[in-house]
C-alpha cells in the first residue's frame, strides 16, 4: 500500500511536470529517437540512413500525445507495407520501359491521393508519400528503393516506440488541464459580472478566453477518447456539458442587464449576490481540485442559489419586467445545475482512475 501511494504522487508529479515542459519533453523524444536511428545507421553502415532520419521527423512530427500514437499507428503502418508493395512493384515492369514505370507511378500516386479525402485520409497519405519514396527515383533505382522501404518501416516503428515510452505525453492529462483553466476562469468571469452587477455599473465581457479553451479541448478530444478506454463517454459528456455552461456564462456577462426592464427586481432579490458569489467560489475549488485529481461532487441541494425563491407581489402578475427577472434566474440556476452535473460527472471519471 505504501509503495502504491509513493508510485501514485510520483505519477502526479510527472504529469505536472509534463503539462509544463510538454515541449521540452517533446523534442527530448525527438532527440532520443534520432540518436537510436543515427547509431544503429552508423554501427551496421545501412545505405540511404537519411531516410530513416526523414522517416522518424515526420512520423514524431504528427504525434505528441499516446493518443495520437494510438490513432495513427495502425494507419501509419499500414500505409507504408501498401505503400512500399505498390512501390516496389513498379520495378516488375522491364527497364527497357522506363515510361510504363513512370505513367504507373504518377498514376498510382494519384489513386493513393483520391483516397486522402476519404474514411482513412491519414493512411492513404502515407501510401502515397511512401509511393513516392520507394518508386520515385525511377526504374534503374531498385536496390536504393528496396532500402528506402527497409528504412521507412524499422524507423516509423522506433518514433513511435519513443512517443510511447520515453517522457510520454498523454493527451487526458492535457485535456483536464484545460477544463481546469475553463472552470478557473468561467468562475473569475462569473465573479466580475456579480460584482459590476451588484454596484449598478455592469459592463459587458468578452469571453474568447473561455471559447479558445473549448476549442483546444476539441482539437485534442480525440486523441483523448484513444486514451480513455472505457471513461471515453465520460470525456465527451464533459466536453457537452462545458459547452452548455459557456453559453449561460456568455449571456449572462455579455447581455445588458441595467438596460432591462426587471434590472430593479434583479438587484432588490434577497441573497442573490451571495448566492452567485458562493457558485463562483465553487468554480475556483473545482477547478484546484482537477489539479489534484481529488474531486468532491457537488450535489445541486447544496448550492443555494438553487433553492432561493424569487419574491412575487399579487400586482406583479402582467408585469413584463418579469421576462428578464425569470430570465435571469433561469440562466444562473441552470449554470449552476450543470456545474453540478459536471462535478459529479468528474468524480465518477478520477475515482475509476485511482482505481
């Protein structure tokens, strides 16, 4: 048990480290890999060794995180065996009809990039890319391309040893730092709206912030969902349930609020400030909490705002303030209800994990 803990804050440090020096890290296994490949290109003298060099940059050069290990190996590998078969069977043609090679190979080529804009895009960009390494030196050119394929193969298989084992990069850990940063600033936004509110000088806010983090979490959602084995519903949910407190954040800082008709009951409402004031505390702790990988949920009875019932008097029945009083609720409980939901939501996801 002692060993597991010590293991377990061992781990939490290095993704602490690697969140922070992820490029370091990065070139560091380009460093490692290109060493591997230059040594054993030196010790057993293999011909065309730039290849193998070429072949390690541009495969490292797609895959910073296991997941995109994961999701692009198996393309990866398969279009070059395709790729270098299609290559190599272009030497069969006789040399006396160097023509027939060089119609075949443009040919070829361009079926390999039809097939770019389909299902597998990735994997028949590397048929055609390796198409063009094997074949393109012409007919004349067999034993060269017979080592440009070795190479391609030994050295594709050595980036991604290195993207997986040296200082790996893990695109979870980088997803839930960036959901740690939304909650840390949506409660900072969610602050600065009660306190404008509450002195009657709102002024509307810009939430790019907010929307440039979803955006980063999109871009690496599926190298994540590679990753997450069976929590990969778990992920996406987070993801949904974001994106839904993005657009009751944005309305709510954005919208003008001393220019509506129930500014007044909006501001005259007992607890409101308080209750906003204890959510958005709720979002800064949430977020420390993901850092720490030790989420307590947030079940909606003990969020107040909540349970806060809005004061009606016999007269107010027609009033048309009241579409942006109930309005306005409505947006902060509903902000609050999913942040509920994404609390528990987290918990269910790191309580597997420490599993």
């Amino acid at each position: 048990m002692e060993n597991f803990t010590v293991n377990r804050h061992i781990m939490r440090y290095y993704q602490h480290f690697a969140l922070k020096y992820y490029r370091f890290l990065y070139v560091f296994r380009v460093f490692i890999a290109l060493s591997l490949i230059q040594i054993l290109i030196r010790l057993f003298d293999v011909p065309y060794g730039t290849w193998a060099l070429i072949t390690a940059v541009t495969v490292m050069g797609t895959i910073p995180f296991i997941g995109g290990v994961l999701s692009k190996a198996k393309q990866r590998i398969w279009g070059t065996v395709i790729g270098a078969g299609l290559g190599l069977s272009l030497y069969l043609i006789p040399t006396q009809w160097n023509w027939l090679h060089h119609v075949m190979f443009i040919g070829i080529t361009l079926v390999a990039m039809y097939f770019t804009q389909k299902k597998y895009a990735y994997a028949a960009l590397v048929v055609a890319i390796t198409i063009v390494v094997v074949a393109g030196g012409g007919p004349e050119d067999f034993d060269a391309a017979l080592w440009r394929t070795v190479n391609v193969l030994w050295a594709g298989i050595v980036a991604i040893l290195c993207s997986i084992y040296v200082f790996p990069s893990r695109a979870t850990d980088h997803f839930f730092d960036l959901v740690s940063q939304f909650l840390a600033k949506s409660g900072n936004f969610y602050h600065q709206h009660n306190q404008t509110l509450a002195m009657g000088m709102f002024t509307p806010l810009e939430t790019q912030e907010l929307l440039k983090l979803l955006d980063q979490q999109q871009e690496l959602l599926p190298h994540a969902l590679k990753e997450a084995g069976p929590n990969k519903q778990v992920i996406t949910n987070t993801l949904l349930i974001e994106k839904r407190m993005y657009t009751m954040i944005d309305t709510l800082v954005s919208t003008s609020w001393d220019t509506q008709q129930g500014q007044e009951k909006i501001s005259d409402m007992p607890c409101l400030t308080q209750a906003k004031e204890q959510l958005a505390r709720r979002f800064a702790r949430l977020s420390r909490q993901i850092t720490r990988k030790a989420i307590t949920p947030i079940h909606k009875n003990e969020i107040v705002i909540l349970h806060l019932l809005p004061h009606r008097a016999p007269h107010d029945q027609d009033d048309t303030s009241d579409i942006s009083y109930f309005g306005y609720l409505w947006l902060n409980r509903e902000l609050a209800r999913q942040f509920s939901t994404l609390s528990q939501t987290l918990c269910k996801l790191f309580r597997y994990q420490e599993q």
